[in-house]
C-alpha cells in the first residue's frame, strides 16, 4: 500500500542484544466517519447496495515505547506526499529528528505548520522535490497543512524515544531493535495520547516479546484535558 | 383688497405645497422600486442555489449510475487487483469510459476518472486522458466514493471550476465488494451561467478569488468590491448566504449595478469561490423623468387623487385572489370590488362553480375510465378523492417539492423554500437491487430503479433533449417519482415515455367522454402509497 511509504534512514547500527517487540492493538469499534470536511451542494448518502465501510483509524495511531537507558541516534525521516495525503496522516518523530518531507505527487505543495509558521522552509515543494525541518522538543505536536488544499493534513508528534511503530490495517504493530529492559508503551491517536492502565512491558534481550495493548472505548473520542 | 391678499397667499402657500410634493414624490418611488429589485435578487440568488442543489442531485444520480456498468465495474476490479498500472490497461479502460461517455444524453460530464480501490487513477477521459497512475485518494469527495458514499464537491482546477459528483463502484456478485470509484466532472461555463439565470431575468457570475471563471453576462466588475462583499461572509452555512448578504452598489464602467453575492461549497472554498447575481440598477427618473412617465389615464379623475389609489383596486383583487389560493376563502368577495375588477372576480367564482359541479358528477364514472394502474408502474389511480378539484396556484398534496418546480425556463419559478432546507434533504439514490442482502443492521437501503440509459433525466441544465418532452406531464412525473421514492415504493421501469403514454390515454379517454377541455392531474399519498388524480377541467367559454 502507498500509504506504507513512510520510511525511515536510522543512522545507527542495529543494536546487539535488542529485542522485538510485536502486538495487536486491541481497538473499540471504529468511531463514526467524521463529517465531510468539504460539503458539496448536497450532503454524502450510503450507496444502496453495499454496507459503507466503517471509518480506518489505524492510519492515526502510533505505537510509542518509551523508558530504557540505551540512547540512540536521532533518526532523519521522510514523510511521503502521495496523492492528495501525506503516506501516514500520523507521525511520531524522536526529538533532535530531520523530517524530509518527499513530493511523490504531481503537484507542487506549499506546506506550513499550524503552530510554527517558520517550521518548514517557506516556498512550494515541486513534484519530485523535498523540503526538510528539524524537530527538537519533545512532547510538541505540529499540524501540517497546504492553505490551497483543506484536505491535505498530516500531524507530527515529537517523542523521547526511537522506538516507534505504526500499526497495520488490523492494529498488528512490531517495533524491532528494542534493548532489554521496562518500558512504558503509549498509543498515540491522531492528536492525543490514548488514556491506558496497562501500559508498562519489559522487554527480552533477545526474541520477540508478545504484548496485545488494549485501547478503551473512548480511544477514539476527543483529546482529554 | 385685504381679502385678496390672503387669497393670494393660500393659492401661493398651495401651490408651494404641491410644488413641494411633485418633486419629492419621485424620490419614495424610486427607493421602491430600489427595494423592489434588491429583493428580486435574493430571490433569484436563492433560486441559483436551489438550482445548483437540483442539478448536484441529478449528476450524483448520473456518476451512480455509471459506476453500475458493469464493463467500469470489471475493469476497476481487475485494476485493483495489478500491482502495476499500464498504459495498455489504461487505453483499455478509457474507451469503456468513452464509450459510456457517448451514451450519455443531456449535459455530458467535461470528464470522468476511473479509480481503482487503492485510490489509483486507472483511467482518465477527456481531461487529461493520458495520465494514469497517480494516486488521488486522499481528496475528500474520492475518500467517501471508495468508502461507499454517493456525494458532489466543487473543484477548482488550473483556474476553472468543475461540479463534480462521484460514486463508488461495487461488485454486485458476491462477496460484494468495493473495487473503486468514479468521479464525473462538469465545467462550470457561460452557458451553464445563462441557462441558470433564463427564466430569472437577471445575471449571474462564477469567480475563483478575483478570476472571472463563467457568467450569463461579459462584465468587467471592480473585483475589490466583489472581494469585500465576499469578505463579509464568513463562517455559518454558506447556504444562508443569500438571505444573509444584503445588496450592495457594484460598477463596471458607467454602468451602476445592484449586486448579491454567495460563496460556493467545497473544496473550490479554498481558492475563495462564489458567485455573484446582479442587475443593472433601474434608472433614477427624477421629476422631469416623472413627468414624462406619466400616461393620460395616471390623471383620469376616476383614479384621484391618483398617488394615493391608482393601484388600489387592483391591489385589492390581487389580495383576494392569494386568500383564495391559501385556501382561506372559497371564492372571490365579488362585491368587495368595483367596475371591472368584481366583474373579473364574477367570472372567477362561476368557474370555480362549474368545476366543482363537474368534480362531483364525474366522481362515479371515472375510475372506469382511466382502469387500473398497471402493477409498479403508475401505482393506484384514486380520482376525485375530494369533492373540489384543487385551486389553481395551491400546494400540490406533495410535501417536497420536486426539483421540476425549479426548473429553467416555462413558467416563472415559485417563492423558493429556504436553501437550508433544500440542502438537508438527503437525496435518495437509485440503485440496481443488490445481488446479496445487506449485511448487518443497516435501515433498508432505498428501492433500486432498472439501469436505464445514462442521461441527466431531470437535466435542468442540459439542452439536449431526445425527443419531445411535455413540460407537464414531466412535472407531475417527477412528483410521482418524488412521492413514490419517499414512501420506499419501487420505481423500477417507470420512465417519463411510459408514464407520459399513460398520461395522455387518460386524458384523452376523460376528455372524450366528459368533454372537458383538459384534465389536471395531481400527485397524492394514499394508505402509504403514491397515488394519481385526475381532474377534469372544462371550458368556461
């Protein structure tokens, strides 16, 4: 799937000794499709002949294992535009990280951050092309959007952790190179941390570790303050 | 000579007076008539929404109806499927789009996608058409396509706007799946623009920020004032813009025009799109201009004092005339008018008379006359179900109006509901019947109608028309099909050629044996279902 693009150059060598971490996200059931963010003259109707699908949120979610003591390089990432989206609208980053984001489209994009318009280099990034920011703090989230195409959003979510992992289609996620020790695994979803109790693995120095978090039923409701 | 002297002021404060009178007169009369027209364009910029909203539905109806065909739905099925896009497929699935393009009647789309269900353009027609491959999945109008949703959009595209419609293509045999969708573009044109504004008697334009893109009308407005007027229009529901812009003074050269402008839905939004109605601004006469707009009969001495009841009579039968519409009155108050006007409301109450006589005696005979309805197509014939055949101008038994009452050109377009309204009404799709039950608990889906030949049926803004269409009988045919839909009835093979045939033997069979002049035929609901009236209406003379 194109939406898999999003691929990362980690600077480090595989570390001896880690090991894996895999799972599958417990998830409620779906919420309801959100609202058409661009209504025509007439409101969207179910066709007749098929049930509508229910609405995706694993493309939102990040996996996020933080705690350990081993430090490891900041990784540079690149962010794919495909189509009319970002490759994932959700991205979790670790502090001190290079975010390059790759024009795979056919159209030139002006992006900006909501919260920090001096984020990503002002000017249009041609098909092909790439615009790079550096992300330092973390705990920070940044909107990023192209004023020419409401559509068009991707968040990026700054972490303390390299230990990252995006959860397929059926919330099945693995995180590989992972040192032994306790960590505190959070779910992130679209944009807020996923309130959990049971949020605390240890991890092996070598092998895979199973661990099936369960996200509650209003994982997927507004962000709690 | 004292006495004269007095009299000599009361004629000069007099005539002071009056001349005091005649020159300021003009003045009311012209903010009148300013008020007048400045309602008369949010009218008809409430109506261009309401068309817009119509014409949303039918390309809707028309983007479902293409996704149906079966040779699109075997070709997006057997995309997904590839893991590579080629040109050979390409080709092989633009001429299926090509070809279902050209069987299209009415207004054809200026250009179709075929999506696949990654979200991939398999196939492109007539714009662009030899681009493949690029992935447009992320768009909000081709995200709810391939979840399954029927909707419309507007997109704003190297500085033209398309109305889009799209709808997701499904393979019907089972397992039912998604295997992608299509997306049909039309171009929003200056002949669009006049057909809008044809019945409406003013002028319209389609901008993109301060690019003209279309109007009825090639005028060069100061966008900067367009702009400002736009500006003002922020947040809320940009369907309540035109009750919500007032009026404001718009030139273009020397010309001075009253203008209104709306903002456009979707995803054009962002490229700041709207449209904007206009007139030119009547002329301010002033008093010389007054006086040479007085006629002979303006002074006749039956109007005097003529500014204050030239109009009077007439006013007065038009209001008795709309009591008697409300239905608030059974006849016109014939003494309650002088002269001509209470012989004009005379003639009106004979006829209402007459009619009612013949509604009565013909309620016995005519359910034989016109037979049955024939099974799933006209639904029950139920004639004369009330003692009075309904009064010309009253509301048709029918809850919505159908989108015929709005349609372009024939008879001047009704006060419009409020948009608002209009837009809420969720449209019902037709469909082919699903090959497999719906799953889970879903309310039933809406009956299907057979896959006709592609047309935009209701094309309100088409001009291609094959073959003769009668105003009426397609305005009570659309009803029918509103009202039939609305009480979940199928319409399956129920097209404007059969029932129009149906029509016309009834008619002709009722005006045969009653000797009327014509027959009216009303569209009701009867027991829960969708029933036809027919009324015979003699002529007086």
């Amino acid at each position: 799937m194109f939406r898999a693009a999003l691929s990362w150059l980690v600077l480090a060598p595989a570390i001896a000794g880690a090991g894996t971490l895999i799972g599958k996200l417990d998830l409620p059931p779906p919420p309801e499709r959100p609202a058409v963010a661009t209504r025509g003259f007439l409101d969207r109707s179910e066709n007749p002949l098929a049930p509508v699908k229910p609405y995706s949120v694993t493309p939102e979610l990040v996996v996020v294992l933080e705690g350990g003591e081993t430090a490891m390089a900041a990784p540079q990432i690149t962010w794919e535009l495909v189509g009319e989206s970002f490759a994932r609208p959700v991205i979790a980053v670790p502090a001190g990280s290079e975010v390059v984001i790759k024009d795979t489209t056919k159209v030139a994009r002006t992006l900006a951050a909501q919260e920090d318009k001096q984020l990503i280099p002002a000017g249009p990034i041609n098909p092909g092309g790439t615009r790079s920011f550096r992300v330092t703090d973390a705990g920070r989230t940044y909107t990023i959007g192209d004023r020419d195409a409401p559509h068009l959003i991707g968040r990026v979510v700054v972490v303390a952790s390299t230990l990252i992992g995006y959860p397929d289609e059926t919330g099945r996620f693995e995180i590989a190179d992972v040192p032994p020790g306790s960590y505190k695994l959070r779910v992130w979803y679209r944009d807020h941390w996923v309130a959990r109790s049971d949020d605390t693995v240890t991890i092996s120095a070598k092998g895979k570790t199973d661990f099936n978090p369960k996200l509650p039923a209003d994982a997927f409701g507004p962000a709690k303050k | 000579m004292f006495l004269s002297k007095i009299w000599l002021f009361l004629v000069a404060l007099g005539a002071a007076v009056a001349l005091t009178i005649a020159l300021v007169m003009p003045r009311p009369a012209q903010r009148t008539l300013v008020t007048e027209e400045q309602r008369r364009l949010a009218v008809a910029c409430s109506v261009i929404d309401i068309l817009l909203a119509d014409d949303a539905r039918n390309r809707v109806e028309l983007a479902g109806t293409f996704g149906r065909a079966p040779e699109v739905v075997g070709a997006l099925e057997n995309a997904s499927a590839a893991e590579h896009l080629d040109e050979s497929r390409m080709k092989q699935v633009r001429d299926v789009g090509e070809t279902i393009m050209k069987g299209i009647s009415g207004r054809k789309p200026d250009f179709a996608m075929l999506i696949d269900r990654r979200g991939r353009v398999v196939a492109r027609v007539r714009l662009d058409q030899d681009d493949f491959g690029d992935v447009v999945a992320g768009r909000p109008l081709i995200d709810d396509a391939l979840a399954g949703f029927l909707r419309d959009d507007l997109w704003a595209q190297n500085g033209t706007m398309y109305f889009v419609a799209a709808a997701p293509v499904i393979r019907r045999d089972p397992p039912v799946a998604y295997v992608g969708a299509v997306v049909l573009g039309h171009k929003v044109t200056n002949d669009l623009a006049k057909k809008l504004v044809g019945s409406l008697n003013v002028d319209t334009g389609f901008y993109l920020g301060n690019d003209d893109v279309a109007g009825s009308q090639a005028v060069a407005f100061d966008h900067g004032v367009l702009g400002d007027a736009v500006g003002k229009l922020q947040g809320g529901d940009v369907a309540r813009d035109c009750q919500a812009n007032q009026p404001f003074d718009l030139a273009a050269g020397k010309d001075e025009y009253t203008a209104v402008v709306a903002r456009l839905p979707g995803e054009a939004q962002a490229h700041r799109a709207f449209f904007s109605v206009f007139i030119k601004k009547p002329e301010a006469r002033g008093f010389m201009g007054t006086l040479h707009a007085v006629r002979q009969g303006d002074l006749s001495t039956s109007s005097f004092p003529w500014f204050l009841v030239a109009d009077r009579p007439l006013r007065g039968l038009a209001a008795d005339a709309v009591r008697l519409a409300k239905g608030e009155q059974e006849r016109l108050r014939e003494d309650s008018h002088g002269g001509k006007f209470g012989s004009i409301a005379r003639s009106v109450n004979i006829h209402i008379d007459k009619v009612g006589r013949e509604a009565k005696s013909a309620r016995t005979n005519l359910d034989q006359l016109l037979g049955p309805a024939p099974e799933g197509s006209l639904g029950t014939i139920d004639l004369l179900s009330s003692p009075l055949p309904p009064r010309p101008g009253s509301v048709p038994p029918v809850s919505v109006p159908p989108p015929s009452d709005f349609r372009f050109g024939g008879e001047p377009a009704p006060p419009p509901p409020p948009p608002v309204a209009a837009r809420s009404t969720p449209p019902q799709w037709p469909a082919q019947p699903p090959v497999t039950p719906p799953r889970g608990s879903r309310t039933p889906p809406p009956q299907p109608v057979a896959q006709a030949p592609l047309r935009l049926d209701d094309d309100i803004l088409g001009g291609e028309v094959s073959g003769p269409i009668d105003p009426y009988f397609k305005q009570v045919y659309d009803q029918f099909i509103s009202v039939k839909r609305s009480c979940n009835e199928p319409v399956v093979g129920l097209t404007y050629q059969k029932f129009a045939e149906k029509l016309v033997r009834n008619r002709d069979d009722l005006m045969a044996k009653t000797g009327c002049r014509e027959v009216r035929f009303t569209v009701y609901v009867k027991d829960g279902k969708a029933a036809l009236k027919a009324t015979p209406v003699r002529d007086e003379a």
